[in-house]
C-alpha cells in the first residue's frame, strides 16, 4: 500500500472519529453547557483575518497579543481552549476543537515562566473573555513547553475555573529547563521570578510542587511527550509530573512517543486527546 493511501486511510478514520465524537458532544453534553452571560457579551476586538477557515481576532490585552478564533458554529455556552505560549504550533487539537465548536485562544505570557504576574495576567485575561465576551466559565488550558509552567501553575491558582489540562512537552521543573547552562534564560527567570541563586534552594514554583489544587480539583490531565526529546527530557518533567499526580489520585493519561526527540510535537492525528479531553472534562 503507498504511503498516500495510507495516510489517506489515517485521514478518514480520524474524521470519522472527530465526527462521532461531534455527534455525542452534541446530543450528550451541549445541552448542559449553559451560557455564563446575558447575551449580551461584547464582539471580539482587533484585526481580522482567516485561521483554518474560521475568523481570526488579532488585538492587545494589557500590552501583550491575543488572539480569538471563532469557530464557524459555535457550541452552546462558547466552550473554549486556551493556549498562553506559541500559538499555531502543532496545532492539530486546536484545529479539532475548532471544528467541533470550541474557540481557540491565545494569550501571550510565553516568557514569563509561569511566574506570580503572568498567573496574574492570565487571571485577568480569563475574567475578560468570560464576563466581557461570553467564553465559558471553565477552560481546557494548553501548556506546549515552557506553556506548561503556566498551564500548571495557572490551574493551581484557579482550579474552578479550569475544566481539562493538555500539557505537551511541558516543563515541569526549571533545574531541568532552563537549567543554568542555558544562562540567558536562567537568569531570564531568576529576574521574573524576582529570585537570587540563594533563593534556589527553597524555590516551590515549579509545576511539580503545585500539583495538590489540581488533584484536589479533579481535574484530569492528558500529556504527549518524546522519551528521547533532549530539550525537556521527559524523565525530569512529564514522567515525574503524572507520577506525583496518580500518587494523589489524580486522572491523567500520558502519550509517549517512542524514539521521538522532537520537541514539542502533539499528534498528528489528535484523536486520542480530543477523545481525552470530551470524555474527562469537568
């Protein structure tokens, strides 16, 4: 069989998969997604221009990009994804979700660290979308990277407000990155965390010390890693993440890629975390 015909073959089953999943979505679980606001809410601010087909919103929040993408039919109560780093990157969920109903957002805190101001800036960003233009009260967070230190960190300040957690590649502990031989970013994050060298010893903001809110919350977690990604080794991030979070009962399904050193990747075919995301969100 060709390659073409083969990859033809993954195509159509994964549509297939993302249909059926649209059909429950839609007869199981639209009906109990209510909206959060009046009807009232505001329309999306900024430049516009086309993402997969689907109108883009391009425009500021206190100073930082962000960007809205509307899907071409909506869910009721305008379930949301939202990613805080590298937007368009591997974007194979975004895109799923996108045609299943849900907004795609992005809101840039990427080189923030996941640090007290950009939990902050995420909290008041958040406020906006819900109580300004109509978003859900809850939210899947995307943490791809670096994004995973706000994902988490993110979610352990306001666990009410998050339904799903999809963490790809994420970096759950900075002694592993940036690590001090990255020195520009090592200090990079000494300074945004407002941290000395000495401070390191004692330092608890890491993904991995802010799992308990999480856990306590049910919230479930579905990652993707490389076994052999040398950025962010899994060993020290991911692995060590959903072994303290089953420790605390926590749902969290991980997908590892054999031999893969990309970094990150997602799935080409985003079924198994879709799937994850509509079966096991709050």
């Amino acid at each position: 069989m060709c390659h073409t015909h083969k990859k033809g073959n993954v195509i159509m089953k994964q549509t297939l998969c993302l249909l059926t999943m649209l059909l429950t979505l839609s007869l199981g679980r639209a009906a109990a997604d209510t909206p959060t606001t009046n009807g009232q809410e505001d329309p999306f601010p900024g430049t516009t221009s086309q993402w997969h087909g689907c109108v883009k919103h391009d425009f500021k929040f206190n100073d930082r990009d962000a960007i809205v993408v509307v899907p071409k039919a909506s869910l009721p109560g305008k379930p949301w994804i939202w990613r805080p780093a590298f937007f368009n990157a591997f974007a194979s969920v975004d895109v799923a979700m996108l045609a299943l109903g849900y907004h795609v957002v992005y809101y840039d805190v990427t080189h923030l660290y996941g640090s007290p101001r950009a939990v902050k800036l995420g909290t008041e960003f958040f406020n906006e979308m819900v109580s300004r233009y109509g978003l859900r009260d809850k939210v899947i967070v995307e943490g791809f990277s670096r994004g995973g230190m706000f994902a988490v960190n993110w979610a352990a300040a306001n666990p009410e407000k998050v339904s799903c957690l999809y963490l790809d590649a994420p970096v759950c502990d900075v002694e592993s990155w940036p690590s001090r031989k990255e020195t520009k970013l090592w200090n990079d994050f000494l300074t945004e965390w407002h941290l000395t060298e000495a401070d390191m010893s004692s330092f608890k903001g890491n993904p991995l010390d802010n799992l308990r809110p999480i856990a306590k919350a049910r919230i479930p977690i579905i990652g993707v890693a490389g076994d052999s990604d040398k950025t962010v080794p899994y060993d020290e991030n991911l692995k060590i993440l959903a072994r303290r979070y089953q420790k605390m009962h926590g749902v969290i399904k991980v997908i590892l890629k054999p031999g893969c050193d990309h970094h990150p990747h997602s799935l080409e075919a985003p079924a198994p975390i879709v799937k994850f995301i509509l079966n096991n969100a709050r």
